[in-house]
C-alpha cells in the first residue's frame, strides 16, 4: 500500500498517502483523537504496524504484549471497514466512539467501542477503551446491501 492514489483503509476518503502513512511511518504526529484513532485502525487493517499501536498507547496503561504476539493475534482476524460514530474533545481529553468490522474463521463481526484519549507528553496518546453492545436496527435481507461496505449485495458476501 504506497500508491498516493490508493485511498486510506481508515475511511477519511483521503490517499493512504495524505492520511494514515505519515502518522505510520512517524513523519507526523495525530492532530485529534480522531485522527489517531483512524490511524490505530489503518495499524491494525495493515497488520504490521505493531510499533506504532505499542507507542501511541499511555505507558500507564499499555498492555504487556510483544509485537510478535500482537502478530500472531492478528492472524486470527481481519479487519475490513472503520464507522466512526462520535467524537468529543474537551481540553486534553477526548473520545471517540466506533465501529471497526472484523472477518474471522466464522464471519463478519462489528467491534463498537468507545475509546478514551489524552495528551501525554504533548501527543493524543489511546487510554482505555469501553466495548459497547451492537444492535443492529433491522435484519440484513439476502438483496440489501453487505454492512461490511464491500458495495456488493449481503448473499454474495458475507450472508
């Protein structure tokens, strides 16, 4: 993924290139908890950025996990499509409220969660996240639409 044509897996509809690289890459710092949020998800998508996820997260309450084992967790499921649903700053906090959807052995599953973020160190660091319930509000029929956002119908993709 290094075409600047290529749009970026986080959902902003910008390039790659423009949006999730240079945060990747540490050419540039998130401005918002948004944005950092939306590059944690291209991290994940990506499955190789393990360095990044480990250093964007608050040393307090950073997870005692390896980037091999973050790697091999990462086999297990595929992340494919990003919905954020609500974002908030106030001062040196924020949140950010999200769909991120995953494809595992068994199918295609919704992950909401709301997630804190603060300024450490003067950067938007992640904190702690709150797994919320999904409810869908209506039944996905075989002709609609895949909630996963490939644009084909539900029976020809995930259904």
């Amino acid at each position: 993924m290094s075409s600047s044509t290529e749009l970026c897996p986080c959902g902003s509809k910008k390039s790659y290139d423009e949006c999730c690289q240079p945060l990747l890459a540490g050419e540039k710092r998130a401005d918002t908890p948004e944005q950092l949020m939306r590059s944690r998800f291209t991290a994940f998508y990506r499955g190789d950025a393990w360095k990044y996820i480990l250093a964007t997260w608050h040393p307090e309450n950073r997870p005692a996990i390896s980037e091999a084992e973050l790697t091999e967790e990462s086999r297990l499921a595929k992340w494919e499509k990003l919905e954020v649903r609500d974002t908030r700053i106030d001062g040196e906090q924020g949140e950010v409220t999200f769909c991120a959807w995953y494809r595992d052995q068994t199918g295609l599953h919704p992950h909401l969660e709301r997630s804190q973020f603060v300024r450490y160190d003067g950067e938007w660091v992640y904190t702690t996240g709150e797994f919320l319930p999904y409810t869908r509000a209506a039944k996905v029929k075989p002709n609609d639409q895949c909630p996963c956002g490939s644009g084909k119908k539900y029976k020809k993709c995930c259904g």
